[in-house]
C-alpha cells in the first residue's frame, strides 16, 4: 500500500492507506482498531475502486490531539475526503461502528460526498450504567486487555468463546494497545443527541447496513442514524451481526457495488 498524510484542522497529523484501481473509495474503521482491521473488504473492492483508508487520530500511525471531542472525528474524515477529492473526484465514503457515525458527521461537513455507506453508527447509543467508568478504572489500572473484552462482551456481544478466538488474531495486540480510546468514543457516543436538521446537508444517497442478529440497542441506533438522513434507508444483513465486512466481505462489497450502481 502507499501512504499520504493528511494535517486535520488542529495539526494533528491523519495517516491514510492507499489500495487497487478505480474510483476513490474512503474507508474509516470502527473503536479498537486501526485501518487495517478493513483489509478483508479492501481486498474485495481493489480491483473496482481505489480505497483510501485511514487511520483514526489516536490509532495506527495517526496522531492524537489534546482533549477529546467527537467533532474532531468528523472534521478529520471530512478533511481526508477532501483531500482525496483533490486528487480524484467526489468519494464513496463508508463507515464502521463508531467509524460510521464519524462518516455521518463528515459527510454533513463537505459535499465531496457522491454516497455513503454506514455500517450500524453508533450516535446516541446508550451503555449500561457505570460502564464507562468502570473501563476508565480497568485502563487507569493498567488492564488494557480486559477493558477491551468488556467491549466485546457488555456490549457487541460476543461469547466467551467467540472472544478467545479474538485474542489468537494477530491483531488482537493492536486491539489491546487501543484500550485508552474506549471510554472517551462510547461517552461520545451516550452523550449524542441528534438535534433536528443536524444532517439536513447531506445530500449523498446514504445506505445502512443493520445485522438481523445485533444487540437491539445498536439496531435502534442505527435506525436513529436512518431517520436523521433524509432519503437513507436500512438494508438488514440477515443472519449476520455487527463484523459481516470481515467475516463476509464480499457480500458486503457486492452491496457497496450495487448501492453506486448507475
């Protein structure tokens, strides 16, 4: 892959990855991962669309800044997006979990946006009480790891079983060293409100993806991501919940293809 940088408004340096041949295709990860954790989907979509995925500030090879709010995300993916605007044309953008919701606020930031692709957003979802304070407490403490299968566990769901299996991923380490940005996106997220006409800008035909098999909080989510877009609509990924792009990705990017089909 190569590599550009992009400078967010705050100077923060953004890392973003480029792949395959075609039209541009922005790609922004969800919380506790960097950029690669898209590569299975990038890999489906190479050969039609030149993917750009970047890394969050705070992950991968992007930096951080100082206090953290969640406009900063979208400013960073709107300013990526332009970037990549200059370059190519106006971007599909697609979005994951927190990464999503990003994706959203962008998109109502810049009309470098030809469609938006939105992966279960997380904006306005509500965690159980004292959750996050008890992960601020697990990370002060030094237990990255186990702050982030209080993520997998409390709130995607994951069984015990299906969390072992995560940590045999070669990824699992950069996982466990993101742990410090799990408390500040999920009170990002609880403390969200969606305002009327807070995204009455984006004009992109938007598509959500919601798992027929996620947690009924992260469905009403993303049906409250739906109803603030005028035109989105839900496609529901039956028998799958919130990773079908890495589990099943190319499905998911026959949905991308389709969805931009002229």
């Amino acid at each position: 892959m190569d590599r550009f940088d992009v400078v967010a408004a705050d100077a923060v340096s953004l890392a973003v990855w480029v792949d395959g041949g075609g039209p541009p295709l922005v790609v922004v990860h969800g919380s506790i991962q960097d950029h690669t954790v898209s590569a299975p989907l990038v890999a489906e979509l190479r050969a039609d669309f030149t993917t750009f995925a970047m890394d969050r500030r705070g992950f991968g090879a992007s930096g951080d800044g100082g206090e953290y709010v969640i406009e900063r995300d979208f400013e960073d993916v709107a300013a990526v997006v332009d970037a990549v605007a200059t370059r190519s044309g106006p971007v599909v953008l697609w979005g994951h979990s927190y990464g999503a919701g990003c994706a959203m606020g962008a998109a109502a930031r810049t009309g470098n946006v030809s469609h938006l692709v939105l992966y279960e957003p997380g904006l306005g979802l509500t965690y159980p009480a004292g959750w996050i304070e008890a992960v601020e407490r697990v990370v002060a403490a030094g237990d990255y790891e186990n702050a982030v299968v209080m993520l997998f566990r409390d709130i995607l769901g994951f069984s015990e079983e299906q969390i072992e299996a995560r940590r045999g991923d070669p990824e699992w380490p950069g996982r466990v060293a993101t742990a410090p940005t799990i408390a500040r996106e999920a009170r990002a997220e609880q403390e969200w409100v969606y305002r009327p006409g807070a995204f009455a800008s984006v004009s992109a035909p938007t598509l959500l993806l919601s798992g027929s098999e996620s947690p009924p909080e992260v469905k009403s989510a993303t049906d409250a991501a739906a109803a603030a877009i005028r035109g989105a609509r839900v496609h529901v990924l039956e028998g799958h919940a919130h990773i079908a792009h890495r589990e099943h990705p190319a499905m998911v990017a026959d949905l991308i293809r389709r969805f931009i089909a002229p």
